[in-house]
C-alpha cells in the first residue's frame, strides 16, 4: 500500500482532524516505531507502529485475498480512464486491500490482494522464488528447440529470463493454435507473452493458473476467498 503522511494516516483513523493531528505531532505527541516524530514530511502505512501518547492506533485488520480476475480487469484500486478494477469486485471487503503485483488488463487468473505491506513486500521481493504458472493460447506451434530456449532461459529486453518449465498441452492444426502451460518464478511486465513472441509465437489468451501452491480449485471468473491462515503462514516462509 502507498504511505500517506502521518497526520492523514492518524486523521484517517479517527485521532482527530488533519490539522490537529499537525499539532499533536508537532508538540511531540506522536510516535512511529517507536521514535518520536515531530515533522511533518513523514510518510507511513498500515506497516508501521503509529503511537499517540503512547497509545497504538488501531489499524484494519490484515486481510489476505485470492481473486479469480477476469479479462478486461485492470489490476489497481482505482483507473484514470475510469475501467473496471480488481477492487471492484470485493463487494464485501470493507479493508483497503490492494494487489500484489499484477495481471495484465486481458489476462485472466488468480490474483492475490492484501492490505499487509510487509506481506506483499515479501511475496514480490526477487529473492523469494515464488512460482507461478500461466496457461497461454499461442499462435503456431513450439519447435524443440525453442521449448529449450524458453526452459534455459531467453533474453528479453534489458535482461535473461531465468530457467522456466514448459509443457505443450494440445495442439489445433486446423486453427494453428496451441495450449502451453510455462512455469517461471520472475514478475517482469509483459514477461510470458514476451518470452513467446521471442521465438516467434504470439499469444493470443493468458491465464494464470497457479501461484505457489495456490490455485484457481473451487472459483469462478470474478469471485473469490479469502486465504487460510495455513495458505498466509506458508506464503510468509516462501523462499
């Protein structure tokens, strides 16, 4: 989640009005992990411990959501061309959930949404190998040898994808289509359609299937459920 000034983050929370939230912090009332601040440029989310007069404020609850997004979604809170987003469809999610990282707008799939900063922090971070798999429609047909350059690693734009996991589901001669399911551990914008357009075969529709261990089982396109507190703590030692 994006910081917010302190005196907004304690208006928000019903300390009192943004300006007297100034006064408070100014005359040293306020402090944040605890050290005390009396500034007002300091920025802060629901990350961190937010004290007034020794008093901890109360923050939302950490919510950990799996979302089934559909195509034509847009993976934000909120879109300046006014399109759906993800948070559109929490109907009943009362916290100010956000996504960790994000599916394209016509990519479908599990997408997770959290309002633990520290929790998607560690999820997106490049050091925990998180695997993730799309199943994508692609135009043509895969050779040996380019199934081998996808598993080994190919290089994009400004860097080399690491090793990856790639499987031909089907193949449709009469439509010169195919079913690959790729598995890669890497979050870089555009990545699977990138890879497969690198050796020639663009794809026509992407869906994420799995990430981790999670997976789409019981969901539809649209819906979604929150997380168990055993799927939350095994997510927290992915590594």
């Amino acid at each position: 989640m994006e910081k917010v000034r302190l005196q907004k983050f304690m208006a928000d929370a019903g300390v009192a009005s943004r300006r007297k939230s100034e006064e408070l912090i100014a005359k040293g009332h306020v402090k944040v992990n605890n050290k005390t601040v009396t500034e007002m440029g300091v920025k802060v989310d629901h990350s961190d411990r937010v004290e007034v007069d020794g008093m901890p404020l109360q923050t939302e609850k950490k919510r950990y959501i799996l979302l089934y997004k559909p195509r034509g979604v847009i993976s934000a809170v909120k879109d300046d061309k006014d399109r759906k987003v993800v948070t559109d469809l929490l109907e009943d999610v009362d916290e100010r959930v956000y996504p960790i990282g994000r599916l394209d707008y016509d990519t479908s799939g599990l997408l997770l949404l959290t309002n633990d900063g520290e929790f998607a922090n560690h999820l997106m971070h490049p050091r925990y190998h998180v695997e993730k798999t799309y199943v994508a429609k692609i135009e043509g047909f895969l050779a040996t040898e380019d199934i081998k350059k996808l598993e080994n690693g190919i290089k994009l734009k400004g860097f080399t994808t690491a090793k990856a996991k790639v499987k031909v589901m089907s193949k449709e001669k009469k439509k010169n289509t195919s079913i690959v399911r790729i598995t890669i551990h890497e979050g870089h914008n555009h990545q699977v359609k990138n890879m497969f357009e690198a050796v020639g075969n663009k794809v026509e529709k992407l869906s994420r299937e799995r990430y981790g261990f999670l997976t789409l089982d019981g969901l539809v396109s649209g819906k979604y459920r929150d997380l168990t507190r055993q799927e939350v703590a095994e997510l927290k030692k992915q590594d």
